[in-house]
C-alpha cells in the first residue's frame, strides 16, 4: 500500500538534505536521530514519529509546518531571516555568498546576497544548460566576466547573464562590494 504522506515528506527530508550538500551523518549529527532512522525515512520505510519529525526540522532551522508543506499548512509570509547561519552558503577571504530564498523552496529561482571583500572574487563553474543570472550592484565596482565576454557595472547596475557557461564577479575597486543575485533555472531542472 502505496502511503502519500509519508513518501511526501521522505522526499521533501532528502531534498533539504541535499539543497544543503548534508550527509545522512551530517543530519544525524544536529538532529540526534540516527543515520540508519534516517536512510529509512528518506527511503519511505520508517514513518517519523512527531519528536523525530520535530528534531529534523530543527536541524534544517525550519518549522514543522514548512517540512510537511501542506498548502494548509503554509504562512501566507515566509520571512528568512538574515542571522539564519544556515542559509550562508560561503564566507571567506573571496566571498560571502547568503541564500536569500526560503531554504525549501520549489521555485526554479534563487535570490543572493553577495559582498565580495577588496579584490575578492566569486567563480562559478557552469551551472545545469539554460541556467541565467542577474546581479544588481548595490555599492562597489565591479566586472562581471560569462564565457568570453565581460562587462564592468558600478553601484545601481545591473546585468543579465548566461550562467551554463564559466563566469566570475571579481570586485575591482578597494572598497567592499555588495551585489544581489538571482539565479534562474527555467527551462530546466533545478539542481537538487
């Protein structure tokens, strides 16, 4: 017997696990529910109890309500909020790169906040075929290079880019940059 709910909420553990780039030990390990429990749920062979369901949630930093993601169960309002430690998904001497999308979103778009330090730069490999991006600068100068074309834009720019291809951010000034960023995966399967 086929049981909807539980392979529902299997498949929305594993996808949040894996838009984290977590482990089934990484998991284990905030949530204190055992790799073994957590392989069977995600695999739709255990069925949570509401503690163990309670303490992934918290591991991922989100609500009950947004693990199951009934419709009726969802806030009209999703707030990230910007001390969520989880949502950052890079702060080092090149780059600060924070998810600003609701971690569990199915939208085939993400939202950035990025700040490149003086002379930081942030290089991406291509992402999935058809995959754009668009970046606004807020403060800063910076060049944007896709592929073999590039492209200088100061503070109130923007630029709309192929993102399937090498491109870079590199700040070119000796001030911090602050840029926003959305990446678009329509026509194509977001990456899980």
């Amino acid at each position: 017997m086929h049981n909807e709910p539980l392979s529902s909420l299997s498949t929305r553990i594993k996808q949040q696990r894996k838009k984290q780039l977590w482990t089934l030990e990484h998991l284990a390990n905030l949530s204190g529910v055992s790799r073994s429990m957590l392989s069977q749920i995600e695999r739709g062979k255990a069925n949570p109890t509401l503690a163990v369901t309670c303490k992934i949630a918290e591991a991922f930093n989100i609500s009950i309500a947004e693990l199951i993601e009934e419709p009726w169960t969802q806030p009209l309002i999703e707030v990230v909020k910007g001390n969520n430690k989880n949502s950052i998904l890079r702060d080092d001497k090149s780059a600060f790169v924070q998810v600003l999308t609701p971690i569990h979103s199915a939208e085939n778009i993400e939202f950035y906040l990025v700040r490149l330090p003086i002379k930081g730069e942030l290089n991406s490999h291509p992402h999935v075929r058809g995959t754009r991006e668009m970046i606004t600068v807020q403060t800063g100068d910076i060049t944007v290079i896709s592929g073999s074309d590039s492209r200088h834009l100061t503070t109130g720019d923007s630029a709309y880019y192929q993102a399937d291809q090498n491109h870079r951010i590199i700040n070119d000034i000796e001030q911090e940059a602050i840029l926003y960023m959305i990446t678009s995966f329509e026509n194509t399967t977001k990456p899980n």
